[in-house]
C-alpha cells in the first residue's frame, strides 16, 4: 500500500516535470532576426459568457491559437506567423507595459482575466495575473487576434468558388420545375 502511494507520488511529481518541460519547448529568442526581439508570451485569456482564448507566440514569430474546448482540451486549431512590423508592435507593448519589470494587473473589473507568461531574450520570465483591462495586454491582444482571424480567411479560400455557370444552370432547373408545376403536368415543358 505504502509502495503504491510512493510509486503514484513518483509518477505524478514525472508527469508534472515532463508538462513544465513541455510547455517550454517552444519558448525560444529566435536570434538576431526575431520578429519580437525574442520575446516568447502564452496568453490564456477568460472573458464573459465563458469565452476562452490561448495563444501562444514564441520568439521566432510562430503563433498558435486556441479557442472555445479547444483551451481546455490543450489543442491548438490554428498555426501562422507574426512578421516583423507586428513583432516589434507587441515588444514595444510589452516593453512599455513593463512586463519584466512590474507587471500590469488590470482596473479590477469583471469583463476578462488574463493568465500571461512571458520570457525574453535575456532570460528573463515574468508571469502574472490581469484582471479586466490592462493597456499593454490590449495592445499585445489586439495585434495578436488581428493576426489570428486571418485563420477565417483560410477558411473561406478553402470552400469551393461560385461559379456563373452553376448558378445559371441553377436557375434554369428551378424555372423549368417552375413551369412543370404551373401546367399541372408534372412534367416541364408540356
């Protein structure tokens, strides 16, 4: 019985080191040509009628998103990139929000919360809690949601084009089904 309780003990304390290191995998400086000066953030933000959103940036520009189940299922639906001009946006944001430093914890009010973690080039960490509005997590959130949306846009290209052509015959067949059921014949054109 003792025996069980250590080797669960043992397994627990193995799985919680391998999810740290997990989750550290991808936080990286990116190198000289980092889009963000080599700034990795994890966003997981809880806002009113139990909206979720995760996004994770590393510091080589590749951002993931989460959202809805997919938060707390630790499933990421969408990958893209931040390029140089955004980069540099959210690292002034932070910079300026003085995340390293004294991080922001928010005006208090109950629209969102905000669970960050951040690391810079220098090795550098920083995790904190934000409550409602915080102005440099807005600013790093807006850049970031303006670049995951485009995940819509890939959507959309994906679905099969309209066609001139489809849409005429379209409207041909229901004319025809029209004019059959005016006659009472059941049959077009008689």
């Amino acid at each position: 019985m003792a025996t069980s309780r250590i080797i669960k003990a043992i397994a627990l304390v193995m799985c919680l080191g391998s999810l740290g290191g997990c989750a550290s995998n991808w936080v990286v400086t990116g190198g000289p040509d980092s889009p963000t000066d080599g700034i990795s953030i994890e966003l997981l933000m809880e806002g009113q009628a139990q909206q979720m959103v995760r996004i994770q940036l590393s510091g080589n520009g590749l951002l993931k998103y989460a959202g809805g189940r997919d938060v707390a299922n630790n499933v990421y639906s969408w990958e893209g990139r931040v390029d140089r001009a955004d980069g540099q946006a959210i690292a002034a944001a932070v910079q300026a929000g003085k995340w390293f430093v004294e991080p922001p914890t928010g005006d208090g009010s109950e629209s969102q919360t905000w669970w960050i973690k951040a690391w810079n080039a220098k090795g550098g960490h920083a995790s904190f809690t934000v409550y409602g509005h915080a102005d440099s997590v807005e600013k790093v959130y807006g850049i970031l949601n303006k670049i995951t949306s485009s995940r819509f846009k890939s959507y959309m290209e994906s679905l099969p084009k309209p066609s001139i052509d489809r849409q005429l015959q379209r409207d041909s067949a229901i004319e025809k089904a029209s004019e059959a059921d005016d006659d009472g014949s059941g049959t077009p054109g008689q």
